[in-house]
C-alpha cells in the first residue's frame, strides 16, 4: 500500500511504503512498520501502536501482538535520550 506523500513527509526521513518489514530485526528496528509509522495518522484508536501512537497499517491484529510482546522489546532499541537535547 502507497500513498502520496505531502512535502513535508518526504523530508522526515520515513518512507511511503506501508508494507511489512521482514528485515525489521536485521535493521535493528522495533517492528516491521518503523520505516513508516509516522507517517500514518494518529487518532489513539485501537488501531494504534502502543509504541509510536500512530495507527498501525498491520490494523488490530498487529497492535494486539505487539502489545503482547512490548515487554520484550530491547532497551537498546528504544530511544531513551533527552528528546529537548540540542
């Protein structure tokens, strides 16, 4: 799934290719959908990512597994720096 990215999308660093991941673990992120989650809408449904808060394109079936499994998720893959740090 594709959609047309805004101009201020294209710079944010995320991607507009809304299919899973299989390399996630390879790419050290913390699911398949990192490359594109913040791209999609955030309406804290439960749709939405327990982690990102942005609704999930894996829709409630992925955000239910992940939920399941949030406590396994390495620290080192969460960013826990000063996010006012300049």
């Amino acid at each position: 799934m594709k959609r047309k990215l805004k101009p201020e999308e294209s710079r944010s660093g995320y991607i507009n290719d809304f299919s899973f991941n299989p390399d996630w673990e390879k790419h050290k992120a913390i699911c398949g959908y990192e490359h594109c989650i913040e791209l999609m809408p955030l309406e804290h449904k439960n749709t939405s990512c327990p982690i990102f808060g942005h609704n999930c394109p894996g829709g409630v079936a992925m955000v239910k597994e992940c939920k399941s499994q949030i406590e396994d998720i390495p620290e080192e893959r969460i960013y826990q720096g000063d996010i006012n740090a300049t």
